[in-house]
C-alpha cells in the first residue's frame, strides 16, 4: 500500500465512524470499511512474512558465520603450530645440515601457501554470499585458457603418477578468465585430489549450438549417490576422502558453482562409485549475467 492510498484509507474509515456515530452510514461505506480491513490484513501478513524471511536470512547468515570462525580455527590452527614448530628448529638448531634445512623450509612453504588458499576461499565464499561478487567478462579462448591452466597443475598429477588427456576444440566464451581460471583450478585438482595413482584425467572443451562445454572426467573413487545433492554445498565434506592426504576444505566446488552461475552457465557432476566422476561446467557463449 502507497502513502497516498494509506490517506485515501484513514479518510475513508474517518467519514464511515462520523457516520456511525450520526447514523447515516450506507452498505456501500460498510462495503468500503471491510474492503479497507482486508486490506490491512493482507498488508500486516505480507509484511510479517518479509520479516519472517528476514530473520531466516539473518539466521543463516549468522550460522555461516559461525562456520566461518569454525573452519579459520579448525583449519589454520594445525598449519600455525607447524610453521612455529619448524621454525623454532631452525633458529634453536643453527648447526642443521642443508638437506634438514631445506626439508623445513619446504614444509613451511607448503603449510603456508595452503593457508593462504584456505583464507582466499574464505574471502571468495564471504563475497559470494554477500552479493559482491564482480565479474569482468571479455571474449576469451575457453580452451586457451583450460590448457593454460593445466600448465600450471601439471605437477600435481605427476606426483601421483595420473595421466591427464585432453581434447580440446577452439571455443570463443564471453567470460572473466580470473574467476573461470578459479572453477578450472578447482575441477582439476579436485580430480587429482580424489584419482588413484596411475589414473587417467581427462579434460574436454567442445561448442554446442548455443554453449560452451569443460567437462573433467576421472577415474577415482565416486560419490555415493545419497551424496552427490551435497557436493556443490559450502563446508560440506563428503565420506570419500583425497587419495594422497591432500587437503579438503569443502569450499571448492561451491565457489566453483557460484562463479559459472554468475556467468549464466550451470554445473552438474555425474558419478558412480568405483568408476569415477565427470563434472561438467556449460557457459552460454554470449555475455556473462
């Protein structure tokens, strides 16, 4: 109800009560009043209903919260105790021999950059949820940019030994090849996290009439079909667990799905278990939403 017909409504109920009281009312002002209270009704309802969604709303948002501090707490107090572990060894131990000393280092710099990733899916996640997420779309090459990627995560299959084929058609993608990069990393780790050793990856990019397909198909350990609605969920962590005691912080594959959904594309993933699982990532190949 606007301003104006909230007016238009007192004066209304004003003129029936005068009537009332003098005894001239008609059936059209009574008519008129009950038109009014329902009115108001309905009103005081819809907006008990937004303030019901509201408190849903702040309720969820204060329980992501909580997971926010849960997982900082949970998942960087393990990397901080080693990283002060080690580096006490190494300023109270100066007579260490170069091999012992790099092997610290090493470590340091793994625990590290794993925090690191921990808190930019922290910060990704935060964004997303609170609306600002910004894309930066231009015309790119979908399957320029999938190899290039797969450059960079090279070395993490070839530590477990996982063959990564590819098939790639050229395909122009309207798209923000930063945030794309991210769902790309984030598929084809969690495709070398969860891959037995001496598995096969494989990679595709293809064109459709109207969109552009990357699909990521592995040979690992699938997922139970009573979990497959949790996979895109934030926090959610699965039965089946990584393969080389890599890390799983269950943020992945929901920032992967937030960002392809800002893009006006979907997500789905396909899986047996035992045989593997295919994730398939569709862009429309016009602009970004």
């Amino acid at each position: 109800m606007t301003s104006r017909t909230e007016g238009k409504d007192h004066r209304m109920i004003a003129r029936t009560e005068a009537a009332l009281q003098n005894g001239t009312v008609t059936p059209e002002d009574l008519a008129a009043l009950l038109e009014t209270h329902r009115k108001v009704v309905s009103r005081i309802d819809r907006l008990t209903r937004i303030s019901d969604r509201q408190q849903l709303q702040l309720k969820d948002l204060n329980e992501l919260k909580n997971q926010f501090v849960g997982m900082a707490a949970h998942d960087l107090r393990g990397p901080i105790a080693l990283i002060q572990g080690f580096s006490t060894l190494l300023l109270s131990a100066p007579n260490l021999d170069e091999a012992q000393r790099t092997r610290y280092l090493e470590t340091i710099s793994t625990v590290s950059r794993d925090m690191a990733d921990l808190l930019n899916d922290l910060l990704d996640i935060s964004a997303i949820e609170s609306g600002k997420l910004a894309i930066d779309a231009s015309l790119e090459r979908l399957d320029v940019l999938v190899l290039g990627r797969l450059d960079l995560l090279g070395s993490l299959a070839a530590r477990k030994d996982i063959s990564i084929r590819t098939d790639m058609a050229p395909v122009d993608v309207v798209l923000d090849a930063k945030r794309m990069s991210q769902v790309v990393d984030n598929l084809i780790t969690n495709a070398i996290k969860y891959s037995h050793p001496g598995s096969m990856i494989t990679v595709t990019v293809r064109a459709d009439r109207d969109d552009a397909r990357f699909v990521v198909a592995d040979q690992g350990q699938g997922i139970p079909a009573e979990e497959i609605d949790k996979v895109f969920g934030t926090f959610q962590r699965l039965s089946v667990r990584p393969t080389g005691d890599e890390k799983s912080h269950g943020l992945g594959l929901a920032i992967a799905r937030k960002i392809v959904a800002a893009h006006g594309g979907r997500i789905t993933v396909d899986s047996v278990v035992g045989q593997g699982s295919t994730f398939t990532v569709c862009l429309p190949r016009g602009a970004a939403a």
